[in-house]
C-alpha cells in the first residue's frame, strides 16, 4: 500500500459539513457590515477588535510564506502548536480503535492529546543515543497506528535525529509522520520544509514561542500537502487565530533580523555554558545540543534541582525520565541568567 490520505482520514471529518461563518460566506470590500452580529460602534480599546478576524489568516501567512518559502496553501496556523497537535488526532485517529507511536524520551504533549483523545500509544524509547530505534518502530506499527511523532531537535534532550532515519519512516510508513521543528532555529541541521514536496505523509510543527520569543502569542504553524492543509481548515474552530496575535504576529515578523541575532547569540551562550559545565567535575554528561537548552546529567540532579530552587533559579528536573535519569534540563539564559546558573551550581557542590 501507499499513502492515501483518505483512507487515513475518519468518515465522520471526511463527510463533515464545517461550520461557514458570516466572513466565509463574504470576504470581499464593503462599505456596511451588517452579517455577524458585530458591535458596529467600536472597542473600548484604542485599537478596534469589534470585527471578527480573518478565519484563514491570509495577512501572517503571506509574511511566513516569504520567511520560509512555502506557499500560502501549504500552512496551518494554530492556538500553538498544541491546537495542530490535537487536530491531527481527531482528524485521523478513532477513539479506542486507532493508536499513535511516540519515541520517548519526547514533548509530553503528543501523549496528552492522545489521551484526551482517548487513542492509544505505543511507546519504543529512543536508543541509548537518543536516535530512532529504526526497527522497534516497524515493529511497533499495525493496521491501526495512523500518526508517528518524531521530534527533532528533540525535547527535553536536544539533540537532532538523523536526517536519514526520518527519511526511511517517511517513506516507509503510509500514515502521517509529524515531524516538531520547534528548535529548528538553533540547529545546524537543515529543516525538511523544502522535502515537503517529495513527501505526501509530512506535518511540519514549528512555532513562534521559542526562537521568535513570541509564546505568549500562542501561534504555532503546520506545514503540509494542500490536502492536509485542507483537512485542518475544516475542522479548526472558525476563529481559532484572535486579531491581536495576528496583528502583532505581521508587525514581529517584519524584524526577522532582531530574532536572528538572538538566535546566534543563543547558540554562542549556549556553547560558553556547555563549556563551562564541563568544567565541574560532578557533570558526568553534557548532550549535544541542537536547541536552547542543554540535557546535563550530573551528580545529586534531585538535590541540585531542590538547591537551584531555593535561590530562585528553576531548571527543569528531568532525572526521573526514562533515559534521562539524573539529568537537568537547562534553558540557555542571558549572560548574566547562565552565570547566576553557573556560580550557584558549583557553589552547591562545594
Ligand atoms: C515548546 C515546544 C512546542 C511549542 O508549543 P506551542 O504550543 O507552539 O507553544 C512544540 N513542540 C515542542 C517539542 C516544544 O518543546
């Protein structure tokens, strides 16, 4: 078999009749707008939101179409990428009958969805590298697993998976592979935006909460066929993208410069702060990083975690996570956060 989106996708999203709200059914320029039960006298705010916003947030998806070469028709944009997460579920996985392969350790939030969903999940752990367990995948997919998540660089260990090994899912697996770029911005590997073409079953996740330094907007993209591009407009919720996110998400994009000079400064920080922990004799491992953040296992993780707390600085304690075990998750902060960082961890072990 081959990829067939709908044979993917459940009966009840393929006959859906979406619901056609007042500014699908006219887009056009008029003088009086009188169709959707709007405030006509204004906001009381100095800038207007009496008027419902674009549905498909044609203005912001233009701006991100020349950002990374992708046309319009290809990009989802979503309440975080959180919102593409969930409607990936329920366009394709039926509850208590369809299942999803996670590769742990990941993003927690593929599982959360997942259960709220009521869909099960087959977990094969990433090897001791923190790379694709090619064949423990293969073997984990059925006639019922519709979606394998694979999430590069990943979260919470940072490093990026092999270019290769995504291929060979990709080409091998007939449902959908979504790959999360979240961290794309701070990795030397290229994203597989320009791959799109060649691969009908890819969802790419990125968003504007880390590099951008936006995630209070809460806007997250989905990069995909028209086809599936398609699907998420049927059934996201009307509205799902307010007006002030996509009218301050137009004005952040147009300064693409600023976040490209915080994203080599990230990477610069993030080298002087591996460096520097790998001068403590307790750090026992430092994963190489992809993302702005560092995966340290080092002696009492628990306890260090508990310490840093204390004296205000909070790390994420990932030393209970399976292939993580007495390790930190470190986010790269700015000079002055990683030198906080820094002094208090070797005052703890002195
Ligand atoms: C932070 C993060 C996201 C971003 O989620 P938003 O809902 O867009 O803020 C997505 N995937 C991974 C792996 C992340 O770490």
């Amino acid at each position: 078999m081959s990829f067939n989106l709908d044979f993917l996708l459940r009966e009840n999203i393929k006959n859906l009749h979406p619901y056609s709200s007042a500014r699908d059914e006219f887009d056009g320029e008029a003088s009086v707008m009188l169709d959707a039960n709007e405030n006509a006298y204004g906001s009381p705010l100095s800038q207007s939101f009496n008027r419902y916003p674009d549905p498909l947030q044609l203005a912001v998806k233009q701006k991100l179409s020349t950002i990374k070469g992708v046309p319009a028709d290809h990009i989802f944009l979503g309440n975080g990428s959180d919102e593409a997460i969930d409607l990936l579920f329920r366009a394709f996985c039926r509850p208590g009958i369809d299942n999803v392969i996670l590769l742990p350790p990941t993003y927690g939030m593929y599982e959360v969805s997942a259960n709220i969903n009521d869909v099960a999940v087959r977990k094969v752990t990433l090897t001791a590298d923190y790379q694709l367990d090619i064949d423990g995948i293969a073997a984990a997919i059925d006639a019922h697993t519709k979606i394998i998540f694979i999430c590069s660089p990943n979260n919470p260990t940072g490093n990026s998976i092999r270019r290769q090994d995504i291929e060979t899912i990709l080409v091998n697996f007939d449902g959908i592979v979504v790959l999360d770029e979240a961290y794309i911005n701070y990795s030397k590997q290229s994203s597989f935006l320009p791959s799109l073409v060649e691969f009908p079953n890819l969802v790419i996740l990125q968003t504007l909460s880390k590099a951008w330094g936006l995630a209070a907007l809460r806007l997250g993209m989905a990069f995909a066929s028209k086809e599936i591009i398609q699907v998420f407009n049927k059934i996201k919720p009307p509205y799902n993208i307010n007006q002030a996110t996509q009218t301050f998400a137009i004005e952040a994009l147009e300064r693409i410069d600023t976040v490209n000079a915080w994203i080599r400064e990230t990477v610069d920080e993030r080298s002087l702060l591996v460096q520097q922990l790998q001068r403590i004799p307790q750090v026992q491992h430092i994963t190489p990083s992809d993302a702005n953040f560092v995966l340290v296992r080092l002696q009492d993780a628990r306890e260090l975690y508990r310490y840093l707390v204390s004296k205000g600085i909070i790390v994420r304690d990932r030393s209970t996570v399976t292939l993580c075990e007495g390790a930190l998750r470190m986010t790269v902060g700015t000079p002055d956060e990683n030198r906080a960082l820094l002094s208090q961890i070797e005052e703890f072990y002195t």
